[in-house]
C-alpha cells in the first residue's frame, strides 16, 4: 500500500526566509502529486499538481519538483510570508490502487512563519 | 458561486444516532469523495463514487455509509456503529486524475 511520509512535522522560520518542505512516497507508479494547504479547522486549498510526465510546477512563490523514480517531491516557497502560516500537505493518486484515483496523504508539516 | 458545499459546518451527535453529512457540488465532476482527518493523522479514505448509483468502500468504511442518486451530492451518514465518529470530515471531487477540490468540512463532535 502507498505510503506517503512529509518531512518535517513542523517547521518555524522567520519571515523572508526560503524553505524546502519535503514528502516522499513509496510506490513510484503514481499518476500525479498535488500540494495542498490547510489553515486551522478549513478545508484544503490545492497548491499545485505535478503530473507523472513533469518534473516541476511553478506557481507564484512557489515551486514544486517531483522525482518519481526516487518517489521524492519538494515543495519551494520563496520569501516566506506571515501568511504563509498553514499547514501543508502532500498527496498522491497512483495507478497501483483500485480507489478511482483517491489520494494518499502525508500527515502534513505545520508551519509558522515569524514577522 | 462554482464549487463544493459541506453542511452543517459543526455537527453533534449523541451515542446511538445515526446523523448526516451533506456534500453538494456544481463542478461536474464525476468523482466525489469522503476523507476523515483526525489530529496528527493523515486523511484517510471512507468512501468514494466514480459515478452516480455506484460507490465503493476505501480503508476505514466500517459504521459509515453514503448514497449517490445524483452526481451533485454524495451524503455521508455515520451510524450508531462507528465507536468513535469525533473527527473532521472532508469531501472531494475529482475528474478523473485532474485536479482535486474540497469542501470546507464538517466537524463532528459525539455529546
């Protein structure tokens, strides 16, 4: 079964600063991983989805790789921001599983940035 | 105003009712899905529907059952066999493998 693991748990940054949010999976034969975000007691927000074929999305200040053959993504945000504050959570859809393209998720990294 | 829309945002059920969670959507979308997050866990899957009168069990469906007459709304109704219902309760819907939306949740808290 797809196992997804987001590395850290949790994370405190002062503002400006770049940060690297990593999530790493299992079963490399997925269709696509999207990022999402969650603020506290919401539903999640969709970042950014990287298809099987890419190897990054871009959107704004943030940027998403994905290395399915090492089944590793990372999530790039730039300049953080106060409001960047959420919780941060990573999924995949993979071609292995008999779900009609349900995601796996990762438990999330919190993270908190700093004015 | 397009989207998805989970009702009530709050829920309270008291032991041995049965209580309903609605999901309504106007995206189109063939697929509709449940999650349940509980904190310091991931999402896991209850149920999901690829298409209207059909829908299957994911890894956590035990005291849980929903119903798709329309391919708008998906309900979710938790039984008085699901021991311990507290959690958030997210749904989603999908087109195929595109992008994925969700609603803003329901929290359901057993009195």
């Amino acid at each position: 079964k797809q196992e997804v693991t987001q590395i850290p748990a949790a994370l405190s940054v002062p503002e400006g600063e770049n940060l690297v949010l990593n999530c790493s999976f299992t079963d490399s034969a997925i269709y696509n991983l999207q990022w999402f975000r969650q603020d506290p007691g919401k539903g999640l927000t969709s970042l950014l989805l990287i298809q099987s074929s890419q190897r990054e999305q871009t959107s704004g200040r943030l940027n998403a790789s994905l290395d399915k053959s090492s089944g590793r993504s990372t999530l790039y945000i730039a300049a953080s921001q106060p409001g960047d504050s959420a919780t941060y959570l990573c999924a995949v859809s993979d071609t292995n599983s008999n779900s009609g393209y349900a995601l796996n998720f990762g438990k999330g990294t919190s993270l908190l940035v700093t004015p | 105003d397009g989207g998805i829309t989970q009702s009530p945002k709050y829920l309270f059920r008291k032991e041995g009712q049965n209580v309903t969670l609605s999901c309504e959507q106007n995206l189109n979308h063939d697929a509709m899905y449940w999650y349940r997050q509980d904190p310091g866990q991931g999402l896991r899957l209850i149920y999901y529907s690829q298409i209207v009168n059909d829908f299957q069990k994911g890894d956590i469906a035990e005291g849980y059952s929903v119903s798709r007459e329309k391919k708008e709304s998906f309900p979710l109704t938790v039984t008085s066999a699901q021991k311990n219902p507290t959690a958030f309760y997210l749904c989603a819907t999908r087109q195929g493998a595109a992008e994925a939306f969700f609603g803003q949740g329901t929290r359901l808290t057993v009195v």
